[in-house]
C-alpha cells in the first residue's frame, strides 16, 4: 500500500511538472541516442570492413600506401596508388605461395558510379560469391555486369548500352566515345561492390583516350589491334594466400627487399589500422556525448532540487499526514530514476530513427550497409550508465529532502 | 502534556512553558490563541511533528517524546488527524486520491471507507477534481475527511476556519464536530475566533496556559 501511495504522489507530480520533466528526459534522450549511434557505428564499422574482404588476403599494387591499396581495391573507396605492370601480374599469378589472384583496373566512372575492369572469375571467385539478378558474368570487352544499387540508382537494364566517363568523379564532359552492354545485373550484397560496374579488363585497356605504361613506354590501343601484354598495366591484383606463413614471405620479398609493388597484408590488420586512426575521432564523438549525457544529468538534478523549494508544503503535507524523511527521499528518487527511464526509452526510440537515417546515408554514400537493429555491447552499457547516472543525479535532492525538517515549512 | 518546554533557536526565551494540559478521549477542547502565541508549536508538538526541550506528551498512553521520528512519524499517520487553516490538500491529487494516500500512510486506504466519506460530505461528483478546482467549503470539507478517514484517536485544527466567513466557518464547524464525534475521535481546535471557541463546552487560553508568555 505504501508503494502504492508512494508511486501515486510520484507519477502526480511528474504530471505537475510535465514540462520540465519532459526538457529534462529530451537531454537525456538526446544524450543518449547521440552515445548508442556512434557506439553502433564504431562496433559495425570494425565488422563490416573486416567482413567485406571477399575472401582475399592481400593485395599488391604499386608502390605506395596499403590502406590506400585496400580501400580502393576491396571497398572502392580513394584513388589507385598507381598501377603495376602485367609482368608483376604474371609474376604473382604463377607464385606457388598464391592460391588464387584477380587483376582489377581503376579509373572510369559512369554517373559517379566506379567502373572496375577485371576478369570474370572475379564473380565466381568472390566469397560468399555473387548471385545475378539478372544475366551473368560479362563474355566479351564490350560488356558489362552492373552492381544492384547502380542497377536500381541510374535505371540501367539488361541489354542497355551505357558509355563511361573518365576518371573516378563524374565529369560529363569526360564521357568515352565506346559504349557497353549491360548483360549482367548482381543481386544485392549489402557491401561496396553493389555501388559499381564491372567490365573486363580488356575493356578498360581498349577506351578511348587511355594511355598504357605497362614498361614504361606508351602504347594506345587501337581496335583490332592486341595488346602486347608489356604494355598492360593494372591498378592491382586481389590475392587469396595458401598459408599466413606465405604471406610474410610475400610480406618480405616485396615490401622488405622490393621497391617497384607494395603488398597490402594482412588485409584486417590494415582496416584495423584505419579505425586506429579514426579512434581519437570517435572517442571525442564519445566524450562529447558523455559529457551532453552528464549536464542532462545534472539538470535533471538542478530541475529536482529547483521544484523542492515549491514543494516544501507539499512535503510537510505529507509529513503531517504521517510519511517518513524516507518516503519522501523515495518520490524524489523515484521521480529522478522515472525521468531518466523515461529520456533512455526515448533515446533508444531516437537512436533507432538516427540509426535507420544514418545507414540511409551511409549506403548511399559507400554502399555498405549498416543494421540499425544490430545488437552491440552498447545497448547495455549506455542505458545502464544512463540509468545510474540518473540515480546519481537524484541523490542530492533526495539528501536536500531527507534533510529538511517539517514545521517550518508547514507553517512557515 | 506536562511541564512540557519548547525553545526555538533563534529566539532568547522558551517559547511554550506549559505545566499541564489534559484531553480526554472523545472530549473537545478549544483553545484560544493569538497569532504567534505558540499555538501551532503546540499542536507541532503534541502531532510529535517537534520534540519538546524537557516534559511529557503521552497520546493513548505513549509518550511522544520517547520514540524515535519514525515511530513518531508512523504514529502519527495512524491515530492523529490534522486540520490546516489552509487546508493543506496535496494540489497534484484529487480529492480521492488525497483521501487514500492519508489512509494509505496510516496503513488502511480502504476504497469503502473514503467512498462513504465522499457520500457524507457531498463531494462524490468532485472525486476526480484537483483542489484548484474546489470552492472553499469544499476544500474544508475534503480537509476534514482527511483527518478521520485512517480513523484517529485525536484531532488537531488549526484555525479550521480562518480562511471561510462566518456562515461558512460555523458550517465548517459543525461538520468537524459531528464527524470528530461519530468517529469517536477527540478535538482539539485552536482559533483565534471567539465566536467559535464559545461553542465548546471546555477551552483555554493559551496565554494564560503558557507560563513561557507570562
């Protein structure tokens, strides 16, 4: 009975006070959706990168930064390095230590949307490997398979013809003279490779304008004509490794002793590397919500030991009617932990809608996909310190109550 | 009460010196007292909401002054009703809700019994409302229930009727009394008022009680 009372004079009050109540539980809502969104994207982007390696280990490219190597080649994301001579691809392919290499071309672009020359075991090769919506791998030079978002964002179909624009931003003065017929459309995959076209690589080689430097001296092109493979150069090569122990061979023999290729392995530790450099940006995310989390917190207080000066008679009502120090330290300790339950739901609820937004964007900017829904150690860290930081909150104006004595303030 | 003596802090001087003062159980007893005569200090002290610097309060048979706050306190919530000048309902609860946290602090909030004070007192239709939403004699009139619904043993009004005019105070009166008198409870009322102390068979001046005015 006694809880019952004490929660009836609780939830009245809140009502009395509904608007200050309700500021208060925004801050804390606020605070902590700002806190479960980035703790959500921190602990999905780990994953999701390391995730998304299609089951390759390394890549070699030229000379240049591995980060740089990996972005571009797994999650289409910067610039090349540069390219590296089909001697090196050779080379690597015949490598007893390498299971399995795929060349890869960068450089076009149809509307912003990458073009990526390869070969068409890219599509069989690719783990968990890529189902077609539509048609299958591209056969000849002039065709082209086209990732699910590119399919769905530009409107190409199968049989459309398309011609590509140079360079890897969308410059529609840049546009090449061939065009390529879409014969393939992938289902999507949730990763990058949804947000790009493939042609082979041959393709690539033979648009107009593209100069090769495959040995250093330049070749074009021209239709009809082969390509002699000293003139072909790529941007890299995907490699699947037989062993980790072959990696630090590989590691050794070209990065340690070589000077011409860099290889980017391990793969993970790189994207590692990568959140490493993010990390202070997101522990300043982290902080900057704590903190938004902590002055919610104390205004929750503020806002309690404010009301308490109004409510003198009403506490020594109580106290008249037979109420101890203790039952009125519990309204206020009840009303603080109510608020803040309350501006926690309302976060998770905010955190949600932030959440379905951000992986919007997110899939539209990189075409990887976020799961608002994915759980992370988060959920239970920030409500249950949200929670306790609301306890903490109540304990000054609970203390101010229990302190105060009652013929004073009811006749006062 | 005996030799009962209560000093505040900030003052010089005790500001209630009583020797004795006797209440029957069922009796009414007025008392007259001016403003800051001690009057609610007195009713503060024998509610056990003060402790007195030396001297006895027994209520029933126990002495207030021997329990700890939270004895006093849930004492208080199960055999003393209070009646405020200014009524003092809780302003966040209706009238029902104000009825059944006081029975319920005492340990009863039997839904019956405030149904029947609300049929009794008229105010059935007004269970729902917020004090604000009360006229005056109603407020009065939930005032009063409260103080009898957890059945106590002993009443104390302060100035009951100082906030009503004369046609609503001794209407007030009346209510106070018979219920006081149907629940078995004994009154002690404090006024001001000599027309309303005059309708008690026993009071007092508290100025001729309290030796600390003399």
């Amino acid at each position: 009975m006694l809880l019952r009372a004490l929660w009836l004079v609780t939830w009245r009050s809140l009502e009395q006070h509904r608007l200050a109540g309700s500021i208060t539980a925004f801050s804390i809502a606020l605070a902590t959706s700002l806190i479960l969104t980035v703790s959500s994207l921190q602990f999905q982007a780990v994953k999701v990168f390391s995730g998304q390696t299609g089951g390759y280990d390394a890549v070699l490219g030229a000379r240049g930064s591995s980060l740089q190597l990996v972005l571009c080649s797994l999650y289409h994301l910067e610039n090349s390095p540069g390219n590296l001579s089909w001697d090196k691809v050779l080379a690597i392919r015949q490598e007893p230590l390498v299971s399995r290499a795929i060349p890869f071309a960068l450089g076009d672009n149809y509307l912003g949307y990458r073009i990526v020359g390869t070969l068409s075991e890219y599509f069989s090769a690719w783990e968990p490997g890529f189902a077609f919506a539509q048609g299958g791998p591209f056969q000849a030079e002039s065709q082209a398979v086209v990732g699910s978002w590119v399919a769905q964002r530009t409107g190409l179909r199968l049989g459309d013809r398309f011609h590509p624009f140079h360079g890897l931003n969308y410059d529609a003065g840049a546009q090449h003279e061939e065009s390529y017929q879409v014969v393939g459309i992938l289902e999507p995959t949730n990763t990058p490779q949804d947000r790009v076209i493939f042609i082979p690589l041959e393709g690539v080689f033979r648009m107009s304008g593209h100069v090769l430097r495959g040995q250093g001296q330049e070749f074009v092109p021209r239709a009809g004509q082969p390509i002699p493979e000293a003139a072909q150069e790529v941007s890299g090569v995907l490699l699947k490794l037989k062993s980790p122990q072959a990696g630090m061979h590989l590691d050794q023999l070209i990065n340690r002793q070589g000077h011409s290729a860099t290889l980017a392995w391990p793969i993970a530790r790189i994207v590692s590397e990568l959140f490493l450099r993010l990390e202070w940006l997101v522990q300043l995310m982290k902080l900057t919500t704590v903190l938004i989390l902590v002055v919610a917190a104390a205004s929750v207080s503020a806002s309690l030991c404010n009301t308490l000066q109004e409510r003198r008679r009403e506490f020594a009502i109580l106290r008249a009617l037979g109420a101890r120090r203790l039952f009125l330290s519990a309204v206020i300790g009840l009303e603080s932990m109510l608020i803040t339950l309350l501006g926690t739901f309302g976060g998770f609820c905010l955190y949600l809608g932030l959440m379905w937004l951000v992986t919007r964007w997110l899939r539209f900017q990189t075409g990887i996909q976020f799961d608002p829904w994915a759980l992370h150690p988060g959920l239970v860290a920030v409500p249950a310190g949200a929670l306790a930081l609301g306890f903490l909150s109540g304990l000054l104006p609970t203390m101010l109550v229990y302190r105060r004595t009652l013929a004073p303030d009811l006749h006062g | 009460m005996a030799q009962v003596v209560k000093t505040y802090r900030a003052c010089d001087g005790p500001i209630l010196r009583i020797p004795s003062l006797e209440l029957a159980a069922r009796q009414e007893l007025g008392l007259k007292g001016k403003s800051g005569s001690g009057k609610s200090t007195l009713l503060n002290l024998i509610a056990g909401i003060l402790l007195p610097d030396s001297g006895s309060i027994e209520v029933d048979g126990r002495d207030m002054t021997r329990l700890d706050e939270a004895a006093r306190d849930g004492w208080r919530g199960r055999r003393i009703g209070y009646v405020h000048q200014s009524f003092h309902l809780l302003p966040s609860l209706t009238v029902w809700e104000n009825l059944w946290v006081a029975a319920a602090l005492s340990g009863q909030g039997k839904a019956e019994r405030i149904e029947s004070f609300l049929e009794r007192l008229d105010l059935q239709d007004r269970r729902n409302f917020k004090p604000s939403r009360l006229s005056l004699g109603q407020q009065q009139r939930v005032a009063v229930a409260r103080a009898l619904v957890h059945h106590p043993i002993l009443v104390l009004a302060d100035e009951p009727t100082g906030n009503l005019d004369a046609e609503m105070a001794q209407t007030a009166l009346e209510l106070l009394r018979s219920m006081c008198r149907e629940s078995g409870a004994a009154l002690l009322l404090v006024s001001h008022d000599p027309a309303i102390l005059s309708q008690f068979e026993h009071s007092h001046d508290l100025s001729e009680l309290n030796q600390a005015c003399s």
